[in-house]
C-alpha cells in the first residue's frame, strides 16, 4: 500500500464527519482529533518499531514494553480516580500479566524471543488489559456509589469490609470480563481477529495464521481475568478506613 492509496481510505473519516454535521451531533472535532493523532501516533509507531526490530536490543525491547504500561496505566486510572494508589495497583496488574503470558510464551519456547513477536503480542494484552481495568473500574465504582447503603448496613451488622463489598466486587468482575468471553464464542464465525487477518493480507498461510490467533485468544483469557481480580483484590481495602467504615467516593 502506497501513501496515495492510503489517502483515499480517508473516505472513511469523510463519512462519518459529514453524518455528524447533517444529524448535529457535534463529533466533528473529536473525529478530527482523533484520525489526526492516530495518523501522527501510528507513523511515529511505525518508524520506532523499524529501528527497534532492526536493532534486535533487548534494553529497547523492555522500553517499548515499559512505555505501554505507563500509558495504558495512566489512560486506565482515570476511571478509578476515587480509589487511593489506584495508579500503582493498575500498574503492578498489567507488569504481572505482561509477566506471567510473557513468561510461558518464551519459556516454552511457543514464540521466538525477538522483538517481532516480543512487541506487537504484548501491545495487543496490555491494551486488552487496560480495556478490561476501565471495564471493570467503571462497573466497581458505579456498583459501590447505587448500592452505598447496602455496604454500610452490612459494616454495621459486623460484617468485614471484605464481606461488604463482596457482591459489588464479583459483580464488576463479571461485567468487566463478559466481553471477551462473548466475543470469543463467535470468533471466525462473525469476526476474522485483526491479527489473523493482517497475517493473511501478508501472504501467511491461513492455518497458521488462525494457530497465532488462537494463541492471542487463549492469552486473552488470562489477561482478562488477572486484570478484573488483581485490581479488584487489591482495591477494595482502600475503600475502608481503619474502622472498617467505607470511604465516600471522589
């Protein structure tokens, strides 16, 4: 693909700016930010990954990775903005998730330890995790501010802060993890994943190209569930003070 023939898929972001004009529904400032910063961040992406995969340097390997933890942290704890030490808890999650998948991916020797394999898989279940942490931190709080009054009868009654906020927490968990599992019941029979198709679209055979897939899915499964329950688990005491009353949302 040519710049040219890439300038034309901006038909694409023409469509939606001129619906949002007829309709007035005032998306014409955000779209254009939003394909604006996209063009700029992706090509930045592209010409850092170009020097990274040339290079083959473990020390840029873990840079890259550490710099989508940081920016997937700090995108993630807006939604948790309530929660004291929010940031380090979304932080430590995604390094222990990039750890445990990384950690069995190499370990076992399923992929190569190259930055080819090392970057694009982990931006794919770090930003899947940080999806999941915004799931499930607007679902918490949003279950702790309707059912408030239910958490303090429960405190008042005896109940430990970890029995009060128990069905708020599995709640969120759920909710935040439903997603991933519904999307994976219908994967190949409604949605080719992108990176099956981009494998594809590169000459790959498609039998190989669905065996990575599978293993992105599979990795998904994990990320999903370790990002709902570490921050879950390690969030909820700081909803108590050290009476055991819970703290009113910010």
């Amino acid at each position: 693909m040519t710049f040219t023939t890439l300038s034309l898929t901006l038909i694409f972001v023409f469509i939606p700016l001129l619906l949002s004009k007829t309709l007035n529904l005032g998306l014409e400032k955000d779209t254009i930010i939003a394909t604006i910063r996209s063009i700029i961040q992706l090509l930045a992406v592209g010409y850092i990954l170009k020097f990274v995969f040339d290079a083959q340097s473990f020390l840029y390997i873990f840079l890259m990775v550490a710099l989508m933890i940081v920016v997937a942290t700090l995108n993630a704890r807006k939604k948790g903005e309530g929660i004291q030490g929010i940031t380090w808890k979304i932080a430590l999650t995604l390094v222990v998730i990039e750890a445990v998948t990384q950690g069995v991916l190499l370990g076992f020797h399923i992929v190569p330890a190259t930055a080819q394999y090392i970057i694009p898989i982990s931006g794919m279940l770090i930003g899947n995790s940080m999806v999941l942490s915004i799931l499930f931190l607007n679902r918490f709080t949003a279950e702790i501010t309707n059912r408030y009054d239910e958490i303090e009868l429960i405190l008042s009654l005896g109940g430990t802060p970890k029995q009060a906020i128990h069905r708020q927490l599995i709640n969120a968990v759920k909710a935040s993890m439903i997603p991933t599992i519904e999307s994976q019941k219908t994967i190949g029979l409604v949605q080719l994943p992108g990176m099956m198709s981009g494998q594809i679209i590169g000459g790959a055979d498609p039998i190989q190209a669905v065996q990575f897939q599978l293993l992105i899915i599979f990795a998904l499964l994990t990320t999903a569930t370790l990002s709902s329950i570490m921050i879950g688990f390690l969030s909820y005491p700081a909803l108590f003070n050290k009476r055991m009353q819970i703290l009113e949302m910010k």
